[in-house]
C-alpha cells in the first residue's frame, strides 16, 4: 500500500510530500494469537492475584485494550505518559514524564504494558520512579522488541515478538501522530531513505 501524503519531520515541520511505503510485519490475526497467549502467561504468574495494567500513553493503547480482555479475573488499568527530550532524545535517555498515574500503586502488582522495547531507555526510567512507589510485583509487558538497538540491560517480562531493526507503525505505533489506527503492524519506509 502507498499513501500520498504531506508528510512531517521530528519536530514536525511540513515537508514536501512523498510517497510513504508500508509493508504488513504482523498480522491483525497473528497479533491476537500471540496476545491471548501472554495474557494466559500473565495470569499463570498470578493466578489470584488482581493486576493493575499500566498502559504508556499513546502507543501502548491498542494493545493494553486487547491484552485486558484477554487476562481472566479482576485486572484495572491506569495510563502514565512520558517523552524523550534533550539534544538526542534517542540516545541520551533524559526522559520526562507528561502525565502520571490516576492512582497510588503501592502494594499493587503492577504490569507495565508498553507498545515497543527500543533502546530500553524509557523503560528504565518508567521502572525507577515506579519502584520507587512500593508496588508489590512489577513486571512488564511489551508487544514488540527490537532487539539489537539495546542501550541498556533492561528487559521485559512478556514478549510479544522480537522484530528487526526497522521503523514500524500501525496497532497504536506512530510516524508524527499518523497510522496508529492500523489494525496491523507494519514497516514503514520513506521516499529517499528512512529517518
Ligand atoms: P526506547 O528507545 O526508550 O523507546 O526504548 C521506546 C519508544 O520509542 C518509540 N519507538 C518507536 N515508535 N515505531 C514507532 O512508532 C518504531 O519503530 C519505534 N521504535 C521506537 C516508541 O514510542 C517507544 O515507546
Ligand atoms: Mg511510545
């Protein structure tokens, strides 16, 4: 599929419009196959346990919907939001947080619902301040996991897929705001290179 479009850099300046390319990664189907099965593998590790989902805003949207319905027994949820900022926002790992949790988690057994493990940078920053707040388990669910860009040693509990090294968009991931509504996850290619 090709979409003609305006397009927009980082920091979203209007660029002249190109042709953007995408290519289906991940299924609708095979997305919900692997999510029913980490849903059974989460609660296995807590069979009686109430969880609280912690979705990070807005990637993490459409999975979180999709994993919740699949987890059995009492699960609520809560949505924390933060950015990269600082001149590399890719590599210095200076995360700031844009929206924080409705509720206290202490004691809780929180799970951390994120769309995708990059660098990892993020994630270590979402797992210290949470830590810090004496849940009683803390544990993390990522739908994708792009291995080889690994900045830090962290590491998810719960594992969608590994995926090559490429920009993906679609089932809640963006480029400028753009494709979250796919119901798939695809490869997303630029005219005259990528990103
Ligand atoms: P780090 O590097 O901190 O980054 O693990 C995680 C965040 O980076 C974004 N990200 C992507 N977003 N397609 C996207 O739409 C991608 O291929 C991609 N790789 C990283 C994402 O916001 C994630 O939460
Ligand atoms: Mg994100």
């Amino acid at each position: 599929m090709a979409i003609k479009t305006q397009r927009a850099n980082r920091n979203n300046a209007p660029i002249p419009s190109g042709t953007e390319r995408v290519k289906v990664l991940l299924t609708h189907a095979k997305i919900q196959k692997r999510i029913r099965e980490m849903a059974k593998l989460i609660r296995k590790d807590f069979p009686n346990e109430p969880l609280l989902l912690v979705g990070v805003l807005k990637g993490a949207v459409l999975f979180l919907a999709d994993l919740a319905r699949q987890i059995t027994g009492e699960v609520t949820f809560d949505f924390i939001a933060v950015s990269s900022y600082g001149k590399d926002s890719r590599s210095s790992g200076q995360v700031k947080l844009n929206k924080d949790l409705d509720s206290s988690i202490e004691g809780k057994t929180v799970i951390v619902v994120e769309d995708i493990l990059d660098t990892g940078l993020t994630l270590r920053y979402l797992l210290r301040i949470l830590q810090q707040r004496k849940p009683k388990n803390l544990r993390v669910a990522v739908l994708l996991d792009k291995v080889e860009r690994r900045l830090t040693d962290v590491t998810a509990d719960y594992v969608g897929f590994a995926i090559p090294n490429e920009f993906v968009v679609g089932y809640g991931l963006d480029y400028a705001e753009r494709y979250r509504n796919l119901p798939d996850v695809r490869i997303l290619s630029l005219p005259g290179g990528n990103h």
